[in-house]
C-alpha cells in the first residue's frame, strides 16, 4: 500500500444467493439434510486497487457488471463477502440520489440523515447547512416534507446534501447530470471545483468523454472483474472494443496497415500512408470484414496541407475495400481535440442516408465534406466502418480512432473549440 493511498482494496469479493422463489429461502433454512434452494451469483470477484489522494477514477462497464455494488461497498453501505477495503478521510456518496430519504421528513431534516449515514457529525452538517440550502435552491420547500417535492426538487437536494458536506473522498453513480441544464452546469462546476481542491473522485457514467475528459486513470469492470485499468483513453478504448465486439467472438485488433484476409485467404496490403495528417499512434480495432485502405484531404482546394485555417472548407476521401459482403453499412467520422473530447461526429446512418449493399472484393469511397469551424488547436479525425447489425446495433468492422492529426491556427486568441464567427463592437 503506497503511503498516499485513500482507497485500498484487495481481494474484494460478493456473492448473492438468488432464490426462484421466496419459500424456497424457508426450505433451505429448515432442511434437515442441508439441502441447497438457491444459485450463487458472483456479483464481484478479486477486486484489487488503489487510490491516490486528489485522484479523479472513472468507472465504467456494462450494466450488470459490479460498478454499483463496488461503489455500495466502498461507502460502507453494503458488506462485501471477502476481502479487505480500507478508506482514510470521509467518504461521501452519491450512489441512487436521495435512497436514504425518508419522505415523511423535510428536506432539511432529511440532510441531517443523510448526513448521519455517512458518518458526518450534526455539528459539521450545521457548519454547512446553509451552503447546502443555497446550492439546491428550492426556497421554503426545504421545510416541507419530501414527499411534496417534484422530482426536480426532490435531486437537487439530494445531491446538494452530499457535495455540500465537503467529504475528502466523494463517490459518485451516474449523478452528474440531474435536474434541469442550469442546474447541471451548477453541478459540473462544483464538481471541478472539488477537483482544484484536492478532493478525491470515484465516479461511474456512461459518458465516455467525461471519463476520458475529467479523470486521471479508469477502471473497466465486466462481470464482476477488472478486464482494464490505466489511462482514461486506453480504458476507454478497450470499453468500446467489449462492447461494440460482444457477439463477434471472432472480432480482433487490426492494428497497423495491414489488410485482412479475403475470400482466398490471402492478405491485401494496405497502400503505405504517407501524408504528413497520419497518425502512427492511432488505435484500430475491428472484425476485418472490410478495411479502409487509405484516404485523402484537401482544404480550401489545398492538399494535404501542414495547417488548417479557420473554418477552413475540407473534403475527406475514404476508400475502403470490402473481404465480405455487408449488407447495411455505415461509414463514420468524428472529430476529438488532443484531450479526446469530441466536437463533431456523424456517420450515414444518423443522417438516414441509403448506403448500397456491397460485396467481397468490392471497392468504394465515401466523401465527407465539412466547414472545420474550431478555433486554433490540434484536432484528430476518426474514420470507421461498421455493419448495421438489428440485433448487437453496429457491429465494428474497421475503426481507425485518431487516424488523422489536424493543425489548425489563425488568431484572435479566444477560447473553446467553436468557431462562432463572433463580432464585438461598441455602440454609441
């Protein structure tokens, strides 16, 4: 255990016994020869990681896969079966915002309970019952019994009382974006806050770009398991990889510029890419079934230039050949700055555009054009193939992530990644 560790675990493990019927939690109970009624289920198994002081984890899986029964076991609200979890400082969660209110209470009473469960004194919650009132905002209704609340109300005090109590380590499931937009952004604000502040993060969310955006490292649990932990983007990557892969057990990496296998059984290699947008370091994943063999770009009527105006016009040419016949195709693009937060990201089936049918050997190449409307910055572009599949939604057949890396420069200096085109001036 590192000497700044605020969360150890080490071996953690949960099981349930799941019952077809209740009675049969009786029979169990009162069988004379031990008889078993009940099936085990592994909820979480060899759960083993630290965390840092000050550090911000993403968690992320598939439902199902023990992110919010080791987030429960953490905050000490669920008792883990085996294994040992140590947590130094105050812990606070946000796991099913408001579980712990009892709606015959007012909401403030309901903050001194909520309080209290996780272990937070009356005199440290009167210290900060008033910041806590004024974040959730719901005026006279905090002296009113819960049970009169709208839903609106009823999350914003529930999260109020929990980020309100400063805790020295905060846990959070899929509760970031509660309320109404204003209120979200009062909540992203405070969260960032925390972060300055040297407060520890464990959150969950299916928003890949606030994992990769907001955290230090990532954690991916699948059935009960950690499968990857590290960098968010790696983290990330191997997430979608599982997901968009699940059902296609003969899916794997395509790393590299080699082109798969085609109904001989030979191997088509990939034209070498040599302009200077390519990036080495892209990450390719798919099944093979087709492959983008190389592509082109132009702006403003420029190819392949070494930098990028504003709002510069652009056209990108993808040519993919096809190993197998794929029935519904979809072709995509989609813009990320350098710290992986995406800008803008399409592809033929968001836009309902009919997409022909294409066959073993064939050949075609798609055209994307756009205004690259963001202001001065280092951009990547992600080119993907998948097959619209009705039963796994797409199916990944050749994704190039942070394929291309754009330059784009021009001043003024203002700030963000929107090209608003904007005008100041004085009047009178």
């Amino acid at each position: 255990m590192s000497s700044d560790a605020v969360i150890t675990v080490e071996n953690l493990e949960k099981s349930y016994r799941l019952y077809s019927r209740p009675f049969d939690r009786v029979r169990e109970a009162l069988s004379l020869s031990r008889r078993s009624f009940h099936t085990d289920f592994q909820a979480l198994s060899g759960i083993g990681f630290e965390i840092r002081k000050g550090e911000t984890i993403g968690l992320i899986g598939p439902n199902g896969s023990g992110k919010s029964t080791l987030l429960e076991i953490l905050c000490g609200t669920l008792t883990p079966t085996s294994g040992t979890v140590n947590v130094e400082g105050k812990i606070g969660g946000l796991l099913e915002l408001g579980a712990g209110f009892n709606p015959e209470f007012t909401g403030r009473e309901n903050v001194y309970l909520n309080g209290s469960i996780f272990g937070f004194s009356r005199e440290g919650i009167d210290n900060r019952i008033d910041d806590i009132e004024a974040f959730a905002d719901i005026g006279d209704f905090v002296d009113r019994p819960v049970k009169t609340y709208s839903s609106g109300m009823y999350v914003r005090l529930a999260f109020a009382a929990m980020i309100g109590l400063d805790p020295d380590i905060l846990v959070i499931d899929e509760a970031l974006a509660v309320g109404d937009v204003r209120f979200q952004r009062k909540c992203f604000r405070h969260f960032q806050a925390l972060q300055s502040a040297g407060t520890t993060i464990l959150f969950v969310s299916h928003a890949v770009d606030l994992i990769r955006t907001h955290c230090n490292r990532a954690i991916q649990l699948d059935q009960g398991k950690i499968v990857s932990i590290g960098s968010p983007k790696k983290v990330v990557q191997a997430y979608l990889e599982s997901m968009f892969l699940k059902g296609n057990p003969s899916a794997a990496g395509v790393n590299g510029l080699n082109v798969g296998p085609g109904e001989s059984g030979k191997t088509k290699e990939a034209p070498l890419v040599v302009q200077c947008s390519y990036n080495p370091d892209e990450h390719r994943w798919g099944d093979g079934r087709a492959k983008i063999l190389s592509y082109s770009i132009t702006a403003d009527g420029v190819e392949e230039p070494l930098v990028y105006a504003r709002g510069a016009s652009v056209e990108l040419r993808m040519q993919v050949h096809f190993f197998e016949s794929l029935g519904s195709p979809i072709y995509g693009l989609t813009i990320r700055t350098l710290d992986g937060v995406s800008v803008f990201g399409a592809n033929t089936r968001s836009r309902h555009l009919v997409v022909k049918p294409l066959c073993a050997g064939d050949e075609t190449e798609i055209v994307f054009k756009f205004q690259f409307n963001v202001l001065p910055g280092d951009y990547f572009i992600s080119l993907g193939v998948a097959d619209d599949d009705q039963e796994s939604d797409q199916v990944a057949v050749d994704r190039r992530y942070d394929m291309l890396h754009l330059t784009v420069k021009g001043g003024p200096d203002d700030f963000g990644f929107a090209e608003m085109h904007m005008i100041i001036s004085e009047s009178g």
